[in-house]
C-alpha cells in the first residue's frame, strides 16, 4: 500500500506503508501533513492517519472494506488533486494595478510603469505557490504607486511655490 504525503499544497512523495510509518516516527512527515492512500475519500491529517497504527503492521488485521459508492483513482504514482480539504493558501494580495495605471496616466510615468510591472507579477506568484513573493510584488507595487503620488503634489506644491514668489517679485519690481 503506498501513501501519498503533501505538505503545503506540495507533493512530498508516496511511501510504502513501512516507510510512511518510519517517516512520521522519526519526524520526517509532520502531524499535519497530509496523507492519501487508496481506500481513503479524502486527505487526512497525518495525525490521524498514521498515527494510528499502534499495532504492529503485520498483526494480522484485515483492512477495512473500500466504501461501496467509491471508485478509486487511477494510479499514477501522483497524489490526486488536494480538493477535498479547505484550501490552506494564504488569500492572494491586491496587486494595487488599478492605482498604478491611475498614477502612472496621472503622475510620474517611470515609476508609474514599475508598480505596474510589479503589480503584473503578483497574479503569477501567487499560482505558482510563492505566497511571499506575491505579497512583496504587491507592497513593491504599492510602494511605487504612493512614491508617485506624492511626487507630483511635491512638484506641483514647488510649481505653486515658485509661481506665487514669481507674482510676488513682478509686483515689487513694478514699484
């Protein structure tokens, strides 16, 4: 019997029985991964799974009957698509593209054009599995689009500055 074992929406491997077993008492496959076989509905919690079995594997006990509206997968030696647990993803970060279009139209267009490349990589990241990448893509994204804004009220505040010290100097220098 060979066991399916995932952490973290990721295929760690499918181990013999003996070896799945060794695995989880030496620590080598956590309480809460995952763990699929044939004859199961669903993933379970290696906790739940491997942990108990208590009694020797071979004490003789027969395996318990597959439930009767079940049709097993195929074997392909690839763990089934981990769709019957709730997703463990992190949720996907805004990736902010809306406010760097808005700045890069309305503000500075460099760095306007790099929030929205960094809001472009988000997306991908994230369906890639690199939660923590997406999450820095989007602050970056962030980032830009704030920088952007804030540097054209600093520049039209200076235009004003000047503008006004400009009226200012005309009006003395017509007396």
């Amino acid at each position: 019997m060979t066991y399916h074992v995932a952490r973290n929406n990721r295929q760690l491997g499918a181990f013999p029985k003996e070896e799945a077993f060794s695995r989880y008492n030496s620590g080598a496959i956590l309480p809460s991964d995952l763990v699929w076989t044939e004859g199961m509905t669903a993933w379970q919690p290696a906790s739940q799974v491997l942990a108990q079995q208590a009694v020797p594997p071979d004490a003789g006990i027969p395996a318990p009957p597959l439930p009767p509206a079940y049709a097993s997968p195929p074997d392909t030696g690839v763990a089934s698509p981990m769709r019957s647990f709730p997703d463990a993803s992190p949720p996907k970060p805004d990736n902010h593209l809306v406010w760097a279009i808005l700045t890069t139209f309305f503000c500075c267009m460099p760095l306007g054009v790099a929030a929205i490349i960094f809001s472009a990589q988000v997306d991908g990241k994230y369906k890639a599995g690199d939660y923590q990448g997406a999450k820095a893509s989007a602050d970056m994204a962030k980032r830009l689009s704030i920088i952007s804004a804030v540097s054209v009220l600093f520049v039209i505040g200076a235009y004003l500055i000047l503008a006004g010290l400009g009226v200012v100097a005309g009006a003395l220098g017509d007396k």
